[in-house]
C-alpha cells in the first residue's frame, strides 16, 4: 500500500506559499532553513499521518538516493527524523529505523533543468541497492525535499516492485508540483533564486554549520568563472571536505569535473 504526503502545493508558481530564496539557500547547505523545513515538514506530516505511525512497531526512514555526498534532502530528512522521533517516545513508541537507498552512478547535468522524459533517461541507467529484506513488512517512509515530475518515485517504486517487497511505503516531500502546465525546469527557478553564482556560494560556505552537499558541491567543480577567487575565500578545512567528498564520488574520473578539482587540491597542498 503506498501513501503520499506533500507540505506545499505549487499551482501558481508566482504564488508559493513557502519562501523560495529560503528554498534555495536550503539546496546549497544554509543549516538553518534546513532545520526550519524539517521541523515544519514534521508538524504537517505528525498532523496528517500519526495514526498510521501509531499502528506500526518497526518503521524504516529512507532519504533519498545517494552514494558518498550528502544531498540537501538528506539533511533535510534528519531533521524530520528527529522530530518524527520526539513523537513516538512521547508514545511510548520505538524509534524509526533507517536504511539508505544506494546510488552508484553520477553525472554533471543539472537535474532541475530536464524534462521528464530526460530525468527518467537518465537515473534509469544509474545502479540502486536496497536492503530489501530490512524493509520487507515495515512502514517505510521516504523523504525528499520536492516532487517535481515524480521521476525519483517512479524510480523507487519500480526497485519495491522488482524486488517483490511487501510492506507500507509512505513517500514524503516539502513541495510538490501539482499544476502539470508549469514546466519542470521550474524546479531550476527555486534551486537558484537566491544562489546566483560563486558570492553566494562562497557566503554559504563560511557560515556557521554549513551542510555541504552534492549540489554545492557540483556547482563548484563545474564553475567556469572566478574558481580561484572562491578558492582563496575558502577555510583549507572546507576545501579539504570538498575534495574528501569529489574523490568519494569518483568526480575526479569525470572530464567535466577534473579541471577544478585539480586546481583545489593544488591550492591545498601548494597554497597556489
């Protein structure tokens, strides 16, 4: 049985009723709008679906897909964990279970700029695994901060089937794009509201308790303008995260993201 829950409707996409430069601050590691999505994600979905929570003793928590980089949504999903937690002691209730979707292929394009047809092309050859047996007759519950074509669901639901698993699946987001005229590249219009370029960027990143996550991380190693500038602005201890993490997620295999990665390591070792 599958169950879904979205927190923001998008109809009019000149009419949110969420703050997108929060949003885009929230994709590139601002902790602190990551913290205050999560919480209101958990007083909505508490609202909506704690019954069913209540009538289930092992329930598995799934962020979204990824390899070695956390993605925004990851963070995101640890907030909501631990308020979804706070809920079911105050019940008496065992705590959530987690389990990870694995992903084992990347690529530099930018997903919130593609079609449907494009992103279903594309994640289609990535590799997943999942610890099928964990989740078999369990409550699972998967996050993720935006629903925008359903692509990453389809995907999903496609691995519980092949798998024959048997259970609840509940999908969760922040937003979700219920208005099929808005095009997905709208999705691009949010990610980058706020974060324009490598100001933006660099600011994110000299904040207090920055989440470093796969798109800033890709942002960076993609840049084409003023690298060296960020770079100089950047603590050592942040540029050696970055390349702890691009060299987890075999960046420096890929052409597109070997030049600045190179460049960051020099930096790193030759302050040049």
């Amino acid at each position: 049985m599958f169950h879904h829950f979205s927190l923001h409707k998008i109809e009019d996409s000149k009419k949110l009723d969420f703050d997108p430069a929060d949003y885009s601050r929230f994709k590139f590691g601002d902790s602190a709008v990551t913290n205050k999505f999560g919480k209101q994600i958990a007083e909505g979905f508490l609202k909506e679906h704690h019954k069913l929570l209540l009538e289930h003793t092992d329930i598995v928590f799934l962020p979204s897909p990824y390899s070695y980089i956390p993605t925004a949504s990851y963070y995101l999903s640890q907030k909501l964990k631990r308020e979804v937690n706070k809920f079911l002691h105050a019940n008496g209730k065992k705590a959530l279970l987690e389990s990870k979707i694995h992903r084992y292929k990347t690529y530099s394009e930018d997903y919130g700029n593609l079609s449907f047809e494009e992103r279903v092309n594309l994640i289609s050859s990535d590799t997943y695994h999942i610890d099928t047996k964990f989740l078999t007759n369990r409550l699972c519950i998967f996050l993720d901060d935006i629903k925008i074509t359903g692509s990453h669901e389809l995907i999903i639901r496609k691995i519980l089937h092949q798998n024959n698993i048997e259970g609840e699946f509940m999908f969760v987001y922040f937003a979700e794009l219920t208005n099929p005229e808005i095009s997905p590249v709208f999705e691009n219009y949010l990610n980058y509201y706020h974060v324009k370029g490598n100001p933006e960027v660099s600011e994110l990143l000299q904040g207090p308790d920055v989440q470093i996550n796969t798109r800033t991380i890709k942002f960076i190693l993609n840049s084409k303008n003023s690298i060296n500038s960020l770079i100089l602005e950047l603590p050592k201890a942040t540029l050696e995260k970055i390349t702890d993490y691009a060299i987890g997620n075999n960046y420096h295999l890929m052409e597109e993201y070997k030049l600045n990665l190179d460049h960051i390591i020099k930096h790193i070792n030759y302050g040049n």
